[in-house]
C-alpha cells in the first residue's frame, strides 16, 4: 500500500509498505479523509518540538485526523465490526504495562501517539491499523468529511466540556479561528451558551463562524476586544474564555475580559512562557484556568448526530496523491485555509 | 466605646466612638478577641492595594479576625439571638446590584469589607454592629481565641475544598507557614490526604506545621523542593499545591512539582505579575489552577468542631489597650516571628 512519510524536514514522501495485518486486538482500517492538522505541518517543517526532545524521529508515519472504514479485525478486537466506519483517537495504550493489564489504558506508561509523538503509524497511508478499545463508531449518516473533522473538533468539545457552560447563562469568548476556535464556538451554541463572541484575525474564517451560529465576531485589528466583551456583557465579563489561538500575545485580553469566578480554558500550546502574568487580577476575580489534552469524540458525534453541521470549515477538497506536493508549496507559502481535507477516492 | 483606627499610614490610634445602634436587620456585638492579620498591618503600613486605588480612605476603622457575643439585635432579626458567640463573613454586600440580584453576593460590586476595602466599620472596637445574616453562631465547644481564628482558617479550607483532595490517594503539598497555610495543611489531612507536605523558611513554624498534622516539612532555604518532591513521590510530582506564601517566587517551583493532572490552588496576593510563565508545561501536564478569595466558613466551624485544633496557630496575645503600640512597632521592624498575634479585649 502507499504511505505518505516525512523522510526529513521538508520532505514528505510516497513510500510502498506491505499492507498492515491486524493483531489479535486491532482492527485495520481502509482510510477514506485525513484532514491536515497544524501539527502534521510542524512535522513537515520540522519545528514540531517532539521532534527535537529525543522521543520522536524522522522518518515519521504522520496524520491522525482520519476517517476510515473496517475491513477485517483481530480475534480479541472489541468495539467494533468490519464495515463500520470509524474514527480514532489521538494517543494509543501500550496493552502491556501494569496499568494496561489492569484495564486503565487512560493511564499507560507507554503511550504512542497517532502519527505523531512516539509515532504510532498515521493515518497518510491506504490503510492503518488501531486497538479496537481506542476506536470510535460513526453513525452512517454522517459522512467521511465529517467525520475526518471529528478528531480536531473533539479537543474543541473537551475545551467547551471543561468551560461548564451553564444553558441560557454562560456568555464565552472563544479566541482564534482555526478550526479548533470555530468548532468550540459552535459547541458553546449546543451546550446552550446565551450568547457566543469570536474573535481572530481573518474576516472570512469570522464569516464562517457566523454561519456557524456564533453571535458575536470580534477583529481585534478593528475593534477593542475587552471593550467589546464588557459591552456584551454589561460590565460582567465573559463566564468562560476557550483560547484556541495559540498565541502568547492574546492572553492578556483573555484574562481582562474573565467575569467574576470565570474560567478560562487553554487549547494549545504556545512555544513560549507567558512573560507577565496579572496573577492579583486574576485571584481578585477568583477565576480559574484549565488546560485541554484530551478528545471527546463520543460527545462530538452526539452533537454531528443533533445536527450540528462542522463541514464548513473544509476550505479545500485535495487528492491523496496531490498531498506531499501541495504540502510542500505549504512550506514555502500559507494558504488563508481553515481546514484542507485529503481525499482516498482514488483508492476506493 | 473605644476604638483603635488607622489614622494614616504608620500610626494607629484609639478614638472614643459612640457605640452604634443596631438597625432593625442587624445585631450589636461585643468583641472578645481579635487576631492580627497581615492585611491590618498594610492597611496600617500604606502598602495594601485598596489604600491606593481610590476605594478606601483614611482614618480606616480596621480589624476583621474576631470573635464576639451578640448582646443586642434589631427587631427584624431572626438569625442569631443575645448571648450567642458569633464570627462573621468578611464583607458586607450591598443587596441591590445586578450580583446581589443574583445571590452571588461575594462577586457584589460595591461590597464593604469588615475592616479593609471600602471600610466596614470593622473590629479593633469594643462594639460593631453586623447585618444579622452574615454572621455565623458558632457551637460552645469553640472557645474565643479559636473563634479568632475561624476568618483566616476559612480561607485556608476555602483551598483545601478547591482541590478534590481523595481520602487515602492525595498528596497535597502546602507553600507558606503562615496562618492560612498552616490551617490548610492541618484541613488537608482532616480531609483525609494520603501525605500532607508543607514548606516554609521559619524552623519554628515548620515544627507547629507537624503538630498541626503535616507528615512532612521541607525548608527550601535548606534543600531543594523540587528535588525532595520528586523523591518523595517516586517522581510523579504532588497531586495539589495550595500555595500559601505569597511569594511569585515559589510559583515556578509549584509548577514543576505538580503531578500529571495536578491542581495549583492559589490563595493570597502576590503583589506583581508572574513572569514566565511556562504555561505550555502546565498545559503538558493537563493542570488546573483555581484561585480563593473567600471563606468556607461552615466547613471550617465543622472542621474545628470535629476536632482539628488550630490554637497552635496563636504564638502571642497581647491587650486591646496595646495593640496600637504592637502594631505601629510591627510594621516598623517587619517582624514576622508570630504566626498569630491574638488581641484580647476581656
């Protein structure tokens, strides 16, 4: 089967493997989208930090933002069947270590992670092959470019999770417009948030938002964005802030526009140390900060399912066999996309 | 009835007030002790934050750590009667903004707090009066000076319940030896904590910090914090910090020996910004940092009332009629040898 690699930085590359054979636990699963992440393009680059730390080395077996169907499965593989269609998560249990045997997978001290960190191989490949315990079934209704969606939309739901948003109470700030940023605005409105304010920098991803449902969209180029959330608010402050921007710069009008007994809640990583933070202010309005790793997949396909449509966030349909190239043009020259969605067709 | 104000900063003085009358909602107290908190002593000093920002003025009617007797009550009263021993909350809510409206008093907008922001007419007074339903009547089993000692102990309590402690799996560590961190040390293991690990730069205070119930003390003056709590948890870090002293400096410390998923909880005033903050570190580990500005104090009167003794935490009592002089002496010298210094006003 063909696999797109990263040989070495700025070389991603088709490469022939023989065709994965599940394990007694694993099913193996015929890839039909993989949407490119943020994370796949530091791994191209090379800037990706795990790929300087010593855990992580080239060539890397990269993707993780997939959609596939079962084609056969082990023996002892649980959750699902062949010809269901699937998607995964982000960080797979080892099945071996004390905390494994004793069935807490969530705390295995031998994690790998889907085509990234420790590399379990990814998902830029014809087939792949996952633990069943660590895969997800996906109603038919819901189609593969959904469902490819699920995985970045799935931090987003984890962020909105932990911002406790009280139904026809809460008014959220989410900050930046990646798709992780949309998805969580988005989210808030089906938890039921009273009111949703975005803010970013490009107008049509903010257009997008708002065809999403958001209430509120904020370009900080042009406006005030504490002032405007006091505005919206009364003086109050946003109950919750999900920063989805990964930008250090942004923090500062984050925790200014906290309500009292706010919380905010972190979606990314930042490269860098916050360098002053307005730690009294923060006490002052016994706010709170909390921080996403993890995927709630089940609680995004609930909402897919209650008809939450994520699909606008494709700004881009390409082929499989399109992808190392327009990866490289990537390198040298970001397109305004939010989401570009690669496409199996051409195997299937 | 006499008082003792902050005139202006560094001088505090006894002043003949009349002795206030109860309106109909509130009760008239007659104060048996009152402990010193570092807040009085910046209020007296000029250094608190709300002497500056245009909310509080002098002459400040200051004090809030007490313990009284109610001797008179308004006729509306219906929550405390004469002759119940009472503590009170720590502000007075104004009951007509939009947060009043909404019950979420401590959030009021233009609260008064006893004896600090927006002055409460506060406790260093032989009398104050209090709106009923923010007082709380304590058992008998409590005595006056651990009354006292209820306010800054609830602060402590209000941290130890923000961090989920599990009975027999929690290690907890708590940074300051101040009152607050000592009473929460001491709630921590009444909560159960599997280990309760408390730092400090005082020896003497780190030794009332074991008789209070800490499993072990660590002085970083002596040893590095890092080092030892990486050791002491085989290299897993702590699952709760309640970061007491605040110092920002001890703040890059508690970030690297938290556990994966571990919560900071962050109880005083640090007076500047943290800077560099390895924030991608503590995303690393999935922590969650809360904060405390408030009181559980019903926690802590049951707490107490179960056993936990937080009278170690008084180191000295001094008289009403000298604790003018104490204080302006304190604050000239910035000695900081008392955990708690307890005014007695018998």
């Amino acid at each position: 089967m063909k696999a797109l690699i990263v040989k070495e930085p700025g070389q991603p590359e088709y490469t022939e493997f023989p065709k994965p054979v599940p394990k007694d636990d694993e099913a193996l699963i015929k890839i039909y989208r993989n949407g490119i992440c943020a994370t796949d393009m530091e791994i191209v680059s090379g800037i990706a930090s795990f790929m300087h730390d010593g855990t992580t080395s080239y060539p890397v077996r990269f993707g993780h933002e997939y959609s596939g169907i079962v084609e056969a499965v082990g023996k002892d593989c649980v959750n699902v069947k062949v010809g269901d269609k699937v998607v995964g998560e982000g960080v797979i249990s080892c099945g071996k270590c004390e905390n494994c045997l004793k069935g807490d997978y969530k705390n295995c001290l031998d994690t790998k992670c889907v085509g990234t960190l420790k590399t379990w191989p990814g998902s830029y490949a014809e087939y792949m092959v996952l633990p069943g315990r660590h895969l997800h079934v996906v109603p038919e209704n819901i189609s593969h470019d959904e469902a490819a969606l699920i995985e970045p939309c799935a931090i987003a739901m984890t962020g909105v999770n932990k911002a406790k948003i009280v139904p026809g109470e809460s008014v959220c700030l989410v900050t930046g417009v990646g798709a992780i940023g949309i998805a969580a605005a988005a989210f808030c409105k089906w938890r039921g948030a009273k009111k949703v304010i975005i803010s970013g920098r490009t107008q049509y991803k903010l257009d997008i938002a708002k065809a999403m449902g958001v209430d509120v969209c904020c370009n900080p180029r042009e406006q005030d964005l504490v002032e405007l959330v006091m505005k919206e608010t009364d003086g109050h402050g946003a109950d919750c802030v999900i920063e989805c921007s990964g930008n250090i710069s942004v923090l500062d009008d984050c925790m200014a526009s906290l309500a009292h007994r706010g919380k905010i809640v972190i979606v990314g990583l930042y490269g860098k140390p916050y360098e002053k933070f307005d730690i009294d202010g923060f006490l002052f309005k016994e706010c709170s900060l909390d921080v996403v790793v993890d995927h709630a997949i089940p609680d995004v396909i609930q909402a897919l399912k209650d008809g939450i449509d994520v699909t606008p966030l494709i700004t881009r349909h390409i082929k499989f066999s399109e992808c190392g190239d327009f990866m490289k043009q990537l390198l040298k020259e970001k397109t305004s996309d939010i989401k570009v969605m690669v496409d199996y067709d051409e195997f299937c | 009835m006499k008082a003792m104000v902050a005139k202006e900063p560094g001088v505090a003085e006894y002043i003949e007030v009349p002795t206030p009358v109860p309106a109909d909602d509130q009760a008239l107290l007659k104060i048996h002790r009152n402990g010193i908190c570092a807040t009085d002593l910046e209020i007296l000093s000029g250094a608190a934050g709300f002497m500056h920002d245009g909310s509080t003025s002098y002459p400040v009617r200051f004090g809030h750590e007490y313990s009284a007797e109610v001797v008179a009550v308004g006729k509306d009263v219906t929550e405390v009667k004469v002759g119940d021993h009472v503590i009170g909350e720590g502000g007075v809510p104004c009951k007509h903004c939009p947060e009043c409206l909404a019950g979420n008093y401590n959030a009021c907008r233009n609260i008064m707090g006893v004896g600090t922001l927006r002055t409460w007419p506060g406790s260093y007074a032989e009398y104050m009066v209090m709106p009923a339903d923010c007082l709380y009547v304590l058992p008998d089993s409590i005595s006056h000076d651990v009354a006292s000692l209820l306010e800054p102990a609830a602060i402590g309590m209000n941290g130890v319940n923000k961090a989920d402690i599990v009975p027999g799996e929690t290690i907890v560590l708590v940074t300051g030896v101040g009152a607050i961190g000592l009473a929460a040390a001491a709630f921590a293991k009444h909560r159960g904590a599997k280990k309760v690990i408390v730092s400090g730069r005082t020896p003497y205070k780190l030794e009332l910090a074991k008789k209070m119930g800490a499993d072990m003390v660590v002085n970083p003056k002596e040893e590095d914090l890092v080092d030892v709590l990486m050791k002491e948890t085989d290299g897993h870090g702590v699952d709760c910090i309640i970061e007491c002293s605040g110092s920002v400096a001890v703040l890059d410390d508690c970030v690297e020996v938290l556990a994966k998923q571990g919560k900071l909880i962050l109880i005083s005033l640090y007076g500047k910004k943290y800077t560099n903050f390895d924030i991608d570190a503590f995303i690393f580990k999935e922590a969650d940092m809360r904060t405390v500005m408030f009181h559980d104090t019903l926690d802590t009167i049951k707490a107490v009332d179960e056993g936990v003794d937080l009278s170690p935490l008084i180191t000295r009592h001094i008289r009403f009629d000298e604790a003018a002089e104490f204080m302006m002496d304190l604050i000239k010298q910035e000695r900081k040898e008392n955990v708690k210094v307890m005014v007695d006003f018998d």
